[in-house]
C-alpha cells in the first residue's frame, strides 16, 4: 500500500493515523465502502461516515483537517486502489441478516407483550409465532434474491463496458 498518486475512492483500502488534540495519534487501516457494505469492526468504513467523506479525493502523504470529537487531523498514510468484487461481502449479508432476526424477533415480543396486557381489556389474543417466522423467512428470501439481481445487473455492465 505505497502509492501515492492514488485518490481515496470508493473500495479504496487506506492506511490513517488519527491525531487527536494532544498530538497523540492512532493507526487505522479500512476499506471505503458502500452503506450497505459498511462493517467498521471488521475494517470496512461507510463512505457517508464524517470520516469517509472527509477522505474522498484525498491522497497519500495529505494531511486534513478533521475537528470530530477530540481528533484534530487525519493523516494519509497510504491507499490501495481496491475492486468491490474483493471485498468481504459476507460481513455485510451477516449483519444485515442478524438485524433481520431481531427485528422478528422484537416484533415477536411486542406482539406478547400486547398479548398479556391487552387481555383484560380486549379480550384474549393470540401471537402466532409461525406466521411471524414465516414472514421474516419470505423477506429474507426477497432480500436474497434482490441482491442476486442486483449482482447480476453489475455483472451486465461491467460485461458491457469490456
């Protein structure tokens, strides 16, 4: 990761310090990348993160400016160009899984609470677990096959380009 030449782009892999007030300063490395790809903990940076979008366009060897918190400047350490084909996807499709669970989930405990306490008010009702595992599968199914969709669509224009 040496050259220096290379603007910070989308996919781009970077190498930063952090500099806070006191001149101390940490290193990070991550890849810029899209919303839906972002997944700090594993080194992947949202692009419209104040970070990400501070480091658009930047190179190498800058120094900016970057009053967030108590960080006073970033400096580029160095980029690598990156392709979004290399980048591991597999984080994002597991979060975004995971968040798909616990909102069944959630909505599955929403539905006993308003079970138990609407009981003695409206009447007896009854949460029906299975309908409400069914539905979070049909979405992950959907999900699933967007994103196929949306692969095969990139696939298509960049077949198209060559």
């Amino acid at each position: 990761m040496d050259a220096q030449n290379t603007p910070i782009e989308l996919n781009s892999r970077v190498l930063v310090e952090l500099v806070d007030s006191s001149g101390e300063a940490e290193r990070r490395e991550f890849t810029l990348v899209a919303t839906r790809q972002a997944d700090f903990k594993s080194g992947l940076l949202d692009e419209n993160t104040p970070l990400g979008r501070a480091l658009l366009g930047h190179r190498a060897g800058e120094v900016i400016p970057y009053r967030v918190g108590d960080l006073k400047e970033v400096r580029i350490l160095a980029v690598e160009s990156g392709e979004e084909s290399s980048l591991p996807s597999e984080a994002a499709d597991k979060r975004r899984a995971d968040v798909q669970k616990a909102q069944t989930q959630s909505e599955i405990t929403n539905q006993m609470i308003f079970a138990t306490a609407s009981g003695s008010k409206w009447g007896d009702y009854d949460v029906d677990v299975e309908k409400l595992m069914k539905e979070d599968e049909q979405r992950e199914q959907e999900q699933k096959d967007q994103d196929k969709k949306d692969q095969d669509k990139k696939d298509q224009d960049e077949k198209g380009r060559e």
